[in-house]
C-alpha cells in the first residue's frame, strides 16, 4: 500500500513538474510576444515624439516671427507717438496765440 502511495504522490510530482514546464515556455512565449508588441508601441511613441518635436519647433518659429512682427509694429507704434508729441512740442508755443485769436 505504502509504494502504491509513494507512486502516486511520485506520478502527480511529475505531472506538476511537467505542467509546470509547459507553463513556464508558455510564458516565455507570451512574454516575447509582448515584448515585440511593446517594441512595436516604442516605435509609434518614438515617431510621435519626433512628430511633436516638429510641430513645437513649427510653433515656436511663428510664435518668434510673431513676436517679432508685434515688437515692429510697438517700435513703429512709439516712433509715431514720439513724433506726434514732438510736433505737438513745436505747436505749443503758438497755441496761445491761437486761443487768443478765438
């Protein structure tokens, strides 16, 4: 009875082992699937990187040309108001003479 016992427990040790066998190469199977699916999605992230990286490098030389365009448009801005009060300089003197003419 004890050896049909010591068979018993030996044959369902065995059979774990071998199930347990299949599973691990199952599992490295799997895993280098995902792997490969993994690497798959590295390279969509790379090229969507790169994409961004255009895109702000697109954004940032229109933000500058922008920017600079509106710094023309302050300097040209100022220049007027500059002139206009430097010619309202020169008229200030003769303003008294005009109210006194109305």
């Amino acid at each position: 009875m004890e050896q049909a016992i010591i068979s018993l427990v030996s044959l369902t040790v065995a059979v774990m082992f071998y199930l347990d066998r299949g599973r691990r190469a199952d599992l490295r199977r799997l895993e280098g699937q995902l792997e490969k699916r993994f690497d798959k999605i590295d390279e969509r992230f790379e090229t969507i990187d790169e994409r961004f990286e255009t895109f702000e490098q697109k954004l940032d030389k229109k933000i500058n040309d922008s920017a600079a365009r509106t710094d023309a448009r302050i300097n040209d801005l100022n220049r007027s108001v500059i002139e206009l009060a430097q010619s309202l300089g020169r008229v200030e003197g003769r303003t008294e003479t005009l109210a006194a003419v109305e």
